[in-house]
C-alpha cells in the first residue's frame, strides 16, 4: 500500500512542479510588460516635449526595452533551469 501512495506522491510533485513553472513564468512576465509600458508611455511625453532630442530619447527608449526584454527572456530560461 505505501509503495502505491509514494508512487502517487511522486506523479503529482512531477505535475504541480511544470505548472508552477507556468505560473511562475506568467508572474516574471509581468514586471517586463509593466516596464516596457512605462518606457514607451514616458518616451512619448518626452517626445512631445522636446522633439530637437528625439535622437537621444529614442536611443535611450530602445536600451531600456532591450533590457526589460532581456528579464523576460531570463524569466523564461529559469523555468527550465529550475525543474
């Protein structure tokens, strides 16, 4: 009878440990999307405010989602690190 239960025991760990990956990952995805709102939604006000420094804003725009997406795709990678 207990070797039937640890056999149960170790199926649902294997179950609950993917779907927490997914949920884990959908949390990480989060603070990215959030991000890249605020980097966007403030390059524009800056945008409209001072248009002879599009140049400048707009390069500083682009590294800031380079590196919100570069936390996404880690949050990703650690999914399968960790399993």
């Amino acid at each position: 009878m207990s070797a039937a239960l640890e056999l149960v025991n170790l199926a649902a760990k294997d179950t609950v440990s993917g779907n927490v990956s997914a949920i884990g990952y959908g949390l990480a995805a989060i603070g990215p999307g959030v991000g890249v709102g605020i980097i966007f939604g403030n390059g524009t006000q800056a945008l409209a405010r001072q248009p002879e420094a599009a140049g400048l804003i707009r390069t500083n725009q682009i590294m800031g989602f380079a590196f919100c997406e570069a936390l996404a795709l880690i949050g990703i990678v650690m999914g399968f690190v960790y399993q």
